[in-house]
C-alpha cells in the first residue's frame, strides 16, 4: 500500500530546484509510531546557507510529568499559519523526503543557522497529519508543548511594503503585555485565566522576513 504522501511528491522537474544532499532517497518520509502517550518528536534543522536545501531529523522525547525525573533537551517551538497552500515544498527528512507547506519553508529558512544546529517543534512536521489518532491526541498536549520550550518563535511571513508598520505594531504589543505581566505577578491568587497562559511562554520572539527584533523574556 503506497504511503500517503507517495501521491503527492513532487515531479522530478520541480524537485529540481531542491538539490539532493548526500545520503538521501527520492522515497517518501514515512513515520515511526510514537512510543509513549507524553512523548513528541522534535526535529532538528541541520546547518545550511539560507536558500539551500533544508535538511532534518527527527527524534523523540518525553515531555516532563510528575515522578519521570527526566530531563528534556532544551528544544524551541515555532507558530506560523498554514495558509491556503498544500504541502508541496520538499525538504529532507532522515534522508527520504517530507512535504510540508510554503509558509512553513520560508519560516524554517529564516530560522536555519550555520553555526549550529536548531532543536525545534513544528506541529505540521512533528505530528503525523495522515494519522488521525496521533493527530487528534498530540493536539491535545500544545499547551504542554509550548510550555516546556525554551522559546516560542512566531513566524509572521516575509517582509512586504507594510514591514515596518508591522513591527511598530508589535513593539506597541510587547510593551502591553510587559504590563499585563506585571499585573498578574503583582496578584496574589491565579484567580484570571491568562495568568497560566502568559507566565508559561518562557521567551517569545517574533520573526518577519529577517527582522527579530521583537523579543520577551
């Protein structure tokens, strides 16, 4: 039976634009059941030059819960919208190819270094899409998720004639929620629900084309 994504890979014209890394195959990135309930995949973003191709792995970790004592690497998280495209933008995965959407491509340039390598999740890479009950029950754990990062990015595109303004914008936000912040610790009960909310991202920064200029800690 032909894997999910066999039916959307792309042609090798398109795929042309994507040269092949060394040690990869034109086969489609098949998944591995996860091993445990409180477990995610993370993916790690191998080093490259913005524009080259975009090279993965992907491993499992255990999220932390009462009495594990385990300690989980130090991985970050990235929020984006997944827009109207498809997943038709191929990238290398363990060596077999992984579809994933434009948007998410263009986010995951920007974030690439070539210093070192970036433990990061995505829900769109790191979740099974065609599996509807690993699906259904890693949504479930977000909250968990974002909470355990040590930095949520938020991609918000490339620039565009409005950039500016957007980031104005944004600096507008972050002095607002540097009050907030300081509203609810200066509270003495966790009676107002964004309290757990606000206080659980534990860095924030929000990224527009190559601008990142709007950080929180």
């Amino acid at each position: 039976m032909d894997h999910p994504q066999s039916k959307n890979i792309a042609s090798s014209a398109s795929l042309a634009t994507c040269s092949k890394p060394k040690q990869v195959h034109d086969q489609p990135y098949t998944y591995q059941p996860i091993s445990s309930d409180h477990a995610i995949r993370v993916a790690t973003i191998q080093l490259g030059e913005y524009g080259s191709p975009l090279t993965i792995t992907l491993r499992e970790v255990e999220l932390p819960r009462k009495g594990n004592g385990w300690a989980v690497p130090e991985y970050q998280t990235l929020s984006y919208e997944w827009g109207q495209d498809g997943r038709d933008r191929p990238i290398y995965c363990d060596g077999r190819i992984l579809l994933i959407t434009r948007n998410l491509e263009a986010a995951l340039q920007r974030l690439r270094s070539t210093d070192e390598p970036l433990l990061i999740w995505m829900d769109s890479i790191c979740i099974d899409q065609d599996n509807v009950a690993e699906r259904s029950h890693q949504v479930s754990m977000m909250a968990l998720i974002y909470k355990s990062s040590q930095r949520v990015n938020m991609w918000l595109g490339e620039e565009n004639e409005t950039t500016q303004e957007g980031i104005s914008m944004l600096e507008s936000l972050d002095k607002l929620y540097d009050q907030l912040k300081k509203r609810l610790k200066s509270r003495r009960s966790s009676e107002y629900w964004l309290e757990d909310d606000i206080m659980s991202i534990n860095y924030l920064r929000s990224i527009l084309g190559d601008e990142a200029g709007i950080e929180n800690e």
